[in-house]
C-alpha cells in the first residue's frame, strides 16, 4: 500500500512538472526589423551616420518589458523579456529607418556611447518617456542630437510619437507599436539629416 502511494504521489509530481515548466515560459523580443518594411532603394554611399545606444529612464533599463498600467502605476514582466539591451534594440531600430529613409547614407549603430566621432554624423538619443501598454499601445519621446563631423553644426530635436497597438494586441502588438513609433522618430530625424545633407550641395 505504502508503495503504491509513493508511486501515486510521483506520478501526480510528473504530471504537474510540465504544467509548471509552460508557466515559466520566457519569451523574447526584438525592436529591429519589427517596424513596417519599406523598399530600400540603392545608391551609391554619399557619407556615413552611427547611431549610438541610447540613453533610457532608470526604470526601462532592464531585460524585462515594463507596462504602463495608468499614471503612476507600471508592472514588470518577467516572462516577456527584450533579446538585447533596451538602449541597443532603441539605436537598431532608429538606424533601420534611418537606413530606410536616407538615400546615400550608411547607417549603423553600437552598443555603447563614443566619445570621439567615427561618422560623417553621430547620433545621440535620449529617450524620455517610453510608456508601453497592451491596451492603448506607445507612447514615446525622444531628444536627439545630430553632431557632424570636421567642425560641423549640431541639430538637435525632439520627437514625440503615439502610436495605437494593431488589432492583434497582446505582446506581439505592443512591440510592434513599440517599433514603429520609433520608425516615426527615425523618419523626424531623416528629413533634418536629409535637410544639412542638401544644404552641403
């Protein structure tokens, strides 16, 4: 009798294992190449922009995605993590559409802050608010700076961008708000890199 409850009670053990094991399933989510594809159209390489890590609230620096549930209020998710850095998946968007956007540019991005220029155009951003939510979608400010090389002027900007979540909503929806307010700040950035770029003909 004794070991048949043993045998009961291990089998009861293995039965709920994998219950437990889909409870803490983790999933992971990029911010480059989620955003809406656009044709890239080829042309030859006129200069070059690095996009470096942006600077983030204390609070959004971390794996995992934090949701805005109202005003004062946000939940940390454990189980719905980003696959890379906030600060590294924010600067690979923005340099996806930026690459997107500038015809003749060659963008890339980094993981780190540079202190000396290593492009015609170096990049700084830093994100003021980003509030992401499962029901209302985005809401996304950034300041930036465009610092050109040899001596070159500063432009500087702000971009403040709503973007509603898809009709599919949950995570998958949030990220892809996520990344296609920052495909809308790339696209701001663009036409003042686009503008010194003419103003330089």
């Amino acid at each position: 009798m004794r070991k048949a409850r043993i045998a009961a009670a291990l089998l009861g053990g293995l039965a709920i294992a994998p219950a437990c094991l889909r409870k803490t399933e983790v999933r992971y989510y990029t911010l480059a190449g989620a955003a809406p594809a656009r044709p890239v159209r080829a042309a030859p390489v006129a200069y070059t922009v690095h996009v470096a890590a942006a600077s983030v609230p204390e609070a959004l620096d971390r794996p995992e995605l934090v949701l805005r549930l109202s005003d004062t209020e946000v939940a940390v998710d454990d189980h719905h993590r980003w696959a890379e850095p906030l600060r590294t998946g924010i600067a690979r968007a923005v340099a996806d559409g930026l690459a997107r956007a500038l015809d003749g540019a060659l963008v890339s991005a980094s993981e780190q802050r540079t202190t000396q220029p290593t492009s015609d155009v170096e990049l700084t951003m830093d994100v003021r608010r980003l509030d992401v939510s499962l029901a209302d979608g985005v809401a996304i400010e950034v300041a930036w700076r465009a610092r050109w090389a040899n001596d070159g002027p500063t432009r500087t900007g702000r971009a403040t961008v709503r973007q509603r979540a898809p009709q599919s909503g949950g995570y998958d929806g949030a990220v892809a708000a996520c990344a296609a307010a920052l495909d809308a700040v790339a696209g701001d950035i663009a036409r003042s890199v686009r503008l010194e770029v003419l103003s330089r003909r």
